[in-house]
C-alpha cells in the first residue's frame, strides 16, 4: 500500500527543562511542545536532519496503514471509514495533509510503562526504533 517514502511517526519522551534553545526550536518546528504528543512526518532529508537533532528528546519510526488508522479514530475525532481513506490518502500522497484536523494528537502514557528515557532503543526508548514504533503507539492510544 506504501507508494514511494514511509511516513514517520514522532513521539516526544522527554520533557524539555534545561535544554538549548536549538532543541526547543526544532522541537517547535516539529510541532512537538508536550510529553507524550505525536505527529505525522514524510521520510524527508530536511526532517531527518531535525530528527538528529532531538534524537535525545524523540522516539520515531515507520508508521502503517493500520496504525495510522487508529490513531486517526481515536485521537483525531474521526469516524472509521473516513479514518481508512484519510490514512490511504496519507500514504498514496507522502502527507497526512487534512485540513480541520490538529496535526499533533495527543496520546496517553504508554501501558505497561516505559523502559529508560535515556537509553537509545533497543535498551531504552529514545531514537529510532523502525516498524516497532506501530507496537509503542497501540499501547498509547
């Protein structure tokens, strides 16, 4: 179903007291401001390099079809059939790109807990952590 470059999804871990200006920006521009929020992303070099950038505050990774869809239901306010075809839409256009829907969604903590908000995935839970990110985001939402 997937047409050319994945879309990530972006979840912040971490808080951001203490932390320089540069993070709290690209943190900004990603539109990333609480603990626990979530956004949609293309595969674009412009934010891989952003993702470097906060690889110490964020988890991301390649989200499906099927995740997308539920998150879509539950956080986005969005009825079932219009969540499959706006989440087929996301990834046949590159863009989840809607407009009337707030591109963060804010997710619960995650049940069962998480492991380390310092350690890199597969020890922790900070940076990239590929498909596995579908399993962190069921748990969320």
């Amino acid at each position: 179903m997937t047409e050319g470059k994945p879309l990530y999804a972006i979840i912040m871990i971490r808080g951001t007291v203490t932390v320089k200006r540069k993070m709290v920006d690209t943190l900004k521009n990603l539109r990333l401001s609480k603990v626990n929020s979530c956004v949609i992303i293309p595969a674009d070099d412009t934010y891989k390099g952003m993702l470097k950038r906060v690889a110490e505050y964020v988890t991301w990774g390649e989200v499906t079809p099927e995740t997308l869809e539920k998150l879509l239901e539950k956080r986005g306010d969005v009825e079932g059939k219009k969540a499959k075809s706006l989440a087929a839409k996301a990834f046949k256009d590159n863009a989840l790109d809607v407009s009337g829907l707030n591109p963060v969604f804010k997710l619960s903590p995650p049940s069962g807990g998480l492991r380390s908000v310092r350690l890199h995935y597969p020890r922790g839970d900070i940076g990239y952590r590929g498909e596995d990110i579908n399993r962190l985001l069921l748990r969320m939402i």
